[in-house]
C-alpha cells in the first residue's frame, strides 16, 4: 500500500471512530426525524458543493429508500432546485439561498438537516436562524470547530478534523446510520397500524 492510502486509511478509520461514539445524539436525531415524518411532516437539507450532495443524498434516502421496501416520505433537498437557487442568489444574495427556501418550505415542526465541513458557510448559519424563528427542527453536520454555525441547530454532529475529505466520510457515516435508524422506525410504526 501507498503511503497515501495508508494515511488516509488511518486517518479515516479515527475519525469514524470518533464519530461512532455519537450514538446517542444519532438516535435522538433518528428520533426526531422519524417523529417529524410519522406526524406527516417534512425534512429539508442543505450544503454546498460536496456538502449539498450529502444533503441531496439524505434526501433521496427518504423519497426512494434506504434498505428496505417502504413507502416514500417527504424529503427536499434545497440544494437541487437551479430556479430557485439562481433567482434567490440574482435576486436576493447567495448568503439567502438557502433561508429563503426554508421560508417558503418550512412549518413548524419539520426538520432542516444541514451540512458543511467548515461550519462557516453564512447561507447554513441563515438557514438555521430561520429554521429556529419558524420552529422546525434543526440538525448540523458539522466539521473542523464548528465554525459560525455552532451552537445554532438542535442537534449537532461536530467531526474535528481539518481535512475535508474525513469530514465527509463521518457526516455520510452519520447520515447513513440515521437512515436506517429512521427506517426501522417507520418500518415497525407502518406494521403497528
């Protein structure tokens, strides 16, 4: 093996390590999730760059499917939408792209979960002061030291690493294993009824 792949293995395999000891906070995530969608509610996500494609991705695992047949639930990704970003980002400001959606998405008692490995991206920061002035619930993944946008969301993942790459394997990680946390829930709540 390569010395890169060796260091980025090592590397990968403690920050994995780090993040599986989230357990709790991903079960309290799972569990407001899975709340939100049984009482017929939403869950939006959002990011930039790599990070919107994590939002999109835990999106997608809502309205088709994690692992098991079941039926769909209500997920947007705020990041997949070119009309309204780009009218938003001409109109208003590339800092409201995201604050603005959840205005227009948002209802009390839905779930914003967002993504940046920084933690100093503004439109995040915005989108979760609006999420908490329209009462939804709020989830962050978040990476190096939380940057600008800790200490907003209700529930936050904090991956203290400083290389991008690690970050994003822990925040999949992380929303993975809500995925199917979530899905088990809604799977045995769809057998009670």
């Amino acid at each position: 093996m390569s010395s890169i792949v060796r260091r980025n293995l090592s590397d990968a395999i403690a920050v994995l390590e780090k993040a599986a000891q989230m357990e709790s906070r991903m079960q309290e995530a799972a569990n407001t999730i899975a709340e939100a969608l049984l009482l017929g509610q939403k869950l939006l996500t959002c990011g930039n760059g790599g990070s919107a494609a994590d939002a999109s991705h835990m999106s997608t695992e809502f309205v088709s499917r994690f692992n098991r047949e079941r039926r769909p639930y209500p997920a947007i990704s705020l990041a997949a939408h070119g009309g309204d970003l780009t009218a938003i980002g001409n109109d208003y400001s590339f800092e409201d792209l995201f604050a603005r959606q959840v205005q227009a998405f948002g209802k009390p008692g839905d779930v914003l979960a967002v993504f940046t490995t920084s933690g100093q991206s503004e439109n995040i920061r915005r989108a979760l002061l609006e999420a908490k002035s329209n009462e939804l619930n709020s989830i962050a993944f978040l990476g190096r030291d939380g940057g600008k946008c800790r200490g907003i969301a209700d529930i936050e993942f904090l991956i203290t690493s400083d290389v991008t790459a690690r970050i994003q394997e822990a925040h999949k990680f992380l929303l993975h294993t809500i995925c199917e946390m979530v899905e088990e829930r809604l799977l045995k709540s769809a057998i009670a009824l």
